[in-house]
C-alpha cells in the first residue's frame, strides 16, 4: 500500500522561494504517476502539476514552480520559485498506478489518483 508524506511547507514571503517534498513509502513510485495539488481555505482542490512520462504545469503557476522526482529515492518535489500571496493553501501530493503514463495526458482531476498524502501549509504573506 503506497503511503505519501509532504513536507517543506511553512511561512514564506512573497518573491521567495520554498521547495516542497513528497516521501513514498510502501511501494516504490515506478508506474506512478504524481501530482500535486493545493487547496485554499474555502476553495476546491486545484491540480497544480502531473509528473509521468513528462511534466506538466497549471497555467497558475507555470514558470514559478517546477515539479520533478527521482524514483530511485522514491521521492516528489515542488520548487516553488516567486511565490505570490494566491499561492497560499495546502499542497498536496498525489498518485495513482498508471503504468502506461495515461493520467498526466488528461485534465487534472483529483479523483483520478487513489493515493494522497495529509497535506502541507504553505503561506506566502508579509
């Protein structure tokens, strides 16, 4: 059973740059693909990368943040470069079995991944 941990999260200004790590354990991340998504108070769940075959960005963040892995420590990150205040919510990492890279060539929805980690804070303020 694939379990996920975030962590890196924290208080941060706006123009400074916070790196974001997702640990997997229980199963090593080859055939997965990830993703990560956020969440602001009051707001849906909002994709915000998808790593399988390839990377892809929300248009939100595209050129500010910079998802990447290395399967062979079993680990995700989000680089999160320029931060904005809209960037404030909790970060996710997420996966799903996808052995032949499918779910990252599709719209970004959150029921598509079977596997989540509890979430970390990150706020950008002042």
């Amino acid at each position: 059973q694939l379990q996920l941990v975030e962590s890196g999260g924290g208080l941060v200004q706006p123009g400074e740059s916070l790196r974001l790590s997702c640990a997997a354990s229980g199963s090593t991340l080859t055939h997965y693909s990830i993703a990560w998504f956020r969440q602001a108070p009051g707001k849906g769940r909002e994709g915000v990368s998808c790593s399988g075959s390839r990377v892809d960005h929300a248009d939100s963040v595209k050129g500010r943040f910079t998802a990447s892995r290395d399967d062979s420590k079993n680990m995700v990150f989000l680089e999160m470069d320029s931060v904005k205040p809209e960037d404030t919510a909790i970060y996710y990492c997420a996966a799903e079995w996808d052995p032949y890279s499918e779910i990252c060539t599709q719209v970004l929805l959150e029921g598509r991944f079977r596997f989540w980690g509890p979430g970390t804070q990150v706020t950008v303020s002042s």
